[in-house]
C-alpha cells in the first residue's frame, strides 16, 4: 500500500482551492490502513486539523438515519410499502403543485402554487428512503417558516411533520426523484415508531453498540468548543470565506434533523461506517444492521425515469438506494459495483465497500463548494484504492 499520492493531494487542497482544514481516515475490517489531516481548525491558523475536532456532515447524515430506519424494519415494526400516513397521519391528506412537470430533471419547487391540485398517491415508506416522496428543500415554505416563528426556542417533532406535511409536493409521490427533506420525516418517522425520541433512538441503538462518543445532533459545550471553523463559498466570487450563521436544516434550537443534523468527529463516523462495511457488525463485536438489510440498502431502487432525475446530481456511474448512493458502472470509478455511502453540504463525504470490508470518511467544513462533489470527493476516492493496488 502505497498512499503517498493521497496524501499530496490532501495536503493541495488548500492552495488549488482554499480549502482550510481537511481530515480523512480509511479503514479495512477494523484496522485503519491510513489517516491524514491537513490545515487548520481556526481562521486564525493557530489550531492545527486534530483526531478531536467536531464537524458538521450534513446530509452524511441520511446514512445514519436509513440505518435507523432499516433497524425497524428488520424488526417488523415498519415495511418499505407502508403509507406514511398509517404512522404520520399528517401526510394524510398530500397536495401536489399544479406545475408538477412531466419532463425532464432536474425538477423545481413549486414555490407559491395558491391552489395545489389533491395528490392522487399516498406517500409509502420507501419514497421517503429513496428521496421519490415528492417532497422539496424548501426550506422558506411558507408551512415551513410559520412553524420556525412559532416553535423558534422548542417545538416538536411531529410539529415539524405537521409543517412539511403542508407543504406542497412538487410531484405525485413515488414518480420522481427529488432531494428533499425526505429523510428528516424519516427521522420522525424513528421517534414515533419506537416510542424515543430521535436523538435518544440514534444514542441508545447506533452509537451506544459501536462506543461512538464523539456523534451527536445537540452538541454540549465542551463539543462545541471542538468544531472546526466553518466556512461558505461565496457564490458570486468564489472565494471561501468563515461562515458563522446557525445552520439552516435546525428548524429550531429543539429540532433534531434526520436530514442533516449530526456534529462528529472523523474517528466517531468512521466507526459507523467501518460496522456497515463489516456486515453490520463494529469493532465491539455489536451488529446495529444485518448483512441482508445492507444489501437491500446498497441496492439501486429507482427505475429509468428516477435515474434521469438522479443523473442530475452528477454522481456518474451511480444509482440512488435506500438513502444512499450505490455504484451501478464499473467502468466509473476504481471502487467496486455495490460500493455506498453519501456526501454532506459542507464536504462530508463516505464511502462504504463491503466486498473489501473498506471505510472511506473525509470531512471538511465549506460549505457550497460544488467541486468537492465534482472533482474532490471522485478523485480522492479513486486515490484510495490506487493505493490498495
């Protein structure tokens, strides 16, 4: 194993694009086969990139969460073909944007439609996994934002699924697909199956089996203390700059996000994914998911149409499973078919391979840097495994 050119490449970012801190671990069984951070954790570039540094991930997240998910479904208290409604009866009665379009992706909100058409199909519970519930990221729905006035120091979950249960759809459920807060009502969906709430359900059933301490939606102080300095690109410029505004996918200060809520550090996601790339089973000998349930996950399940929507993503060679990408495409990467994982608004990125029993997690903390998901992440994946030969 040769990681040499990883490691170059890690140590460039900074001067080819301004990214200021980087942290990366990979993993094969339970032994890490390589481990590297470069930069700075302060704007101030006095805190060097350190093992204990926290980070947003973002949409990492979802991963998290479909293995929650999945979880209940193992235990025959969910099923993929369950209406939403049947736990959610706030999704009872779905209206549909009368500019749902038929053509081609990527689709848009439906902003403002004053008189949404009645949704002729229920959502079920594998719309929500594999993001073809014809929900949005609208995150200034109007639905959205009366329940984030209201509720600003509290509110509840299923207050929160009330407010995106009004919001109208952008499609008929189960016909497109669309990235969208899917995955936070799948958190809902957690907390009002199992009786906890949702943060306690990720605590007492992913984190507690695999001794992972450093992954949580509500980081204390002494956390907080630990999170690397976050950053946005500017749009207009291109320029990378500090970014010290709450994140927007906390709906409010109580809210525990499916979709995008957790904070850890690299050592603490790289447990999780090295058990998933491990049949389910950690380094604790816990198993939080079968080895039949990961394959229902890394499976593709979206037909042609879905897949033209998720083209649009720019995730060549790659299909859209239950809550994760999944390679379709040999011939697009170094990674192997059936190779998993997702990515995170500010740079999170995970790589999950089971038939090599490898884990893959980088993060950083800039967020909309859209050449991460472009060139970053692919390269840096195709880098790993130049190094394993």
């Amino acid at each position: 194993m040769d990681f040499t050119k990883l490691t170059a490449y890690l140590d460039s970012l900074a001067g080819t694009y301004g990214i200021p801190a980087v942290d990366c671990k990979v993993t094969r069984g339970y032994e890490t086969l390589y481990r590297h951070g470069a930069g700075y954790a302060d704007p101030q570039g006095a805190r060097p990139v350190a093992d204990t540094d926290l980070y947003g991930v973002y949409s990492a997240t979802k991963v998290v969460t479909a293995v929650a998910a999945l979880q209940l479904i193992q235990q025959g208290k969910l099923s993929l073909s369950d209406r939403l409604d049947a736990y959610l009866p706030e999704f009872a009665e779905l209206f549909v944007s009368r500019g749902d379009p038929a053509g081609d992706a990527p689709l848009r909100s439906p902003g403002g439609d004053a008189s949404p058409a009645r949704a002729q199909n229920p959502i079920r519970v594998l719309d929500l996994f594999r993001m073809t519930a014809g929900l949005t990221y609208d995150l200034g729905a109007a639905a959205l934002q009366a329940y984030v006035r209201d509720n600003r120091h509290g509110g509840t979950m299923r207050g929160a699924m009330a407010a995106i249960a009004r919001m109208p759809l952008i499609c008929e459920p189960g016909t497109r697909w669309v990235y969208s807060l899917a995955h936070d009502v799948l958190g809902g969906l957690v907390e009002t199956v199992s009786g906890e709430r949702y943060g306690a359900y990720l605590q007492r059933h992913l984190f507690e089996p695999l001794e992972i301490r450093d992954m949580t939606l509500t980081p204390d102080a002494a956390q907080r203390a630990r999170l690397s300095a976050q950053y946005q690109a500017d749009a207009a410029t291109g320029r990378i700059v500090p970014w010290e505004e709450p994140s927007p996918y906390r709906l409010t200060e109580a809210y525990e996000s499916g979709g995008a809520g957790l904070y850890c550090t690299v050592n603490a996601y790289s447990l999780f994914a090295q058990a998933l790339a491990n049949g389910g089973v950690g380094a604790t000998g816990n198993r939080i998911l079968t080895s039949e349930s990961i394959d229902l996950m890394r499976r593709n399940w979206l037909d042609e149409r879905m897949l033209r929507d998720f083209a649009a993503t720019g995730k060549t060679g790659y299909g859209y499973g239950l809550g994760v990408r999944t390679l379709m495409d040999a011939s697009a990467a170094r990674s192997p078919v059936g190779e998993f994982g997702w990515d995170g608004a500010a740079g999170a990125y995970v790589l999950i391979d089971p038939e090599n029993r490898l884990s893959l997690f980088v993060a950083e903390h800039v967020l909309g840097f859209e050449e991460n998901y472009r060139t970053i992440h692919p390269r840096i994946r195709d880098l790993v495994y130049e190094a394993l030969g």
